[in-house]
C-alpha cells in the first residue's frame, strides 16, 4: 500500500507543516487590510486564537495526507490533494499572523502532526466513503469552530478576521467537495467524539 517515495513525501510535509517554512499560493487574505492598534491583552487574546488555527492547519496537512496516502479511489484521493493544498495556504496564513502579532506557535506542533496522520490514515483504511465522511464532518466542524472565533477574535483585528473568514469559506467548500465523492454520514457517537478531542486540542494549544 505505501511505497518508499510516497513515505520520503510524507516526511518532507511533516517537517515542513511542524517547522513552518509552508508557501502560500494565494495571498494572504490580511493583504491589504490595515493593521489595528490593539492593546497588549486582546493582542494576546488574538494570539492565542490564531495559535489554536495554526494547530487546526497543522492538523490539517496531516489529516489530509493520511487520508491521500491511503485513498483507493482516484477521484478521492484528487479532491483530497487539491483541499490539501489550500490547507498548505491556511498553515502559511495563520503562522504569518502569528509572528506579525508577535507571538509563537504551539510547542506540542509534532505531538498535534502525529496524531493527526494516524487518525487519519486509519480513516483512509476504513475505505473512501467512512474517509470522505471523516473529512466533511471535520470540514463541518472547524466551519462551526472559526464561527465561534469569529466572534472572539478582537473586533478591530480586521487582518486576523480576513484569514478566518476565508479559511471558513474554503473549509465549507471542502466539506461540500468531500460529499459529493461520496462521503458517509459518521455515526452520532463518531461525530461527539470528534468534537470531544477537537476541544482537548483547541483548549490546550490556546495556552501551550
Ligand atoms: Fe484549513
Ligand atoms: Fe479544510
């Protein structure tokens, strides 16, 4: 099922989504919107929340890459590339917000990439309609997420709020694209357990 270049691939993301050197195709959507003057605790505020989507990207790449790796059906395993790199893009956008705002990204990075790859390599093994519907519910459920942060984010932070509402977008788009490859409905059980281990990781990368 793998093949040695396939895992030298696999290596080369992982090192790249932990140690941050990711490229962005598109712009970022912060350009051209003007920076805020912001006090130093909704700085840190805002730091902290773009940390936690930084995590959520890093998790991304892996998840992704799980799931491609192990994809049987060849349109599955296209439209899981393609939503993978607009993720490369996110990892780029939240990490340069990250140091604009002068603050540093999640020490647990390897631990968060880790776990991710296994869960989603597991999904991949499942078969393509319970990996497509793993996705879209994750899709749905970081959709649910950047909502919340949204409404958290320092309302004058107009630059952090431009990343989050595209990656809203685009992770929408994602979940859309998963169901019509065919993605299964997961489970109830399924689904409150990923939103179980979702808030673990958003909770602690808030402070770690
Ligand atoms: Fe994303
Ligand atoms: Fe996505």
């Amino acid at each position: 099922m793998f093949n040695v270049d396939d895992l030298i691939g696999e290596f080369d993301r992982a090192l790249r989504a932990i140690a941050g050197v990711a490229e962005a195709a598109r712009r970022t959507p912060a350009e051209g919107v003007s920076e805020a003057q912001l006090s130093a605790s909704e700085r840190e505020h805002a730091v902290a929340l773009m940390r936690v989507n930084h995590v959520g990207e890093v998790c991304a790449q892996a998840l992704y890459q799980g799931q491609a790796l192990t994809a049987r059906n060849p349109g599955a395993k296209a439209a899981l590339e393609r939503a993978a790199r607009e993720e490369t893009e996110h990892l780029a956008w939240t990490e340069r917000r990250i140091a604009e705002l002068g603050g540093r990204k999640s020490l647990l990075n390897p631990a968060w990439y880790a776990g991710s790859f296994a869960l989603g390599a597991l999904a991949g093994l499942a078969g393509d309609r319970w990996n497509l519907g793993f996705l879209a519910e994750t899709e749905r459920q970081v959709v649910a997420h950047l909502g919340g942060h949204l409404l958290r984010l320092p309302e004058e932070d107009s630059r952090s709020r431009a990343i989050v509402e595209t990656m809203r977008e685009d992770e929408a788009r994602h979940a859309t694209s998963a169901v019509g490859h065919g993605a299964a409905d997961l489970p109830e059980p399924a689904k409150a357990a990923m939103r179980l281990s979702s808030k673990v990781m958003t909770e602690t990368a808030f402070w770690i």
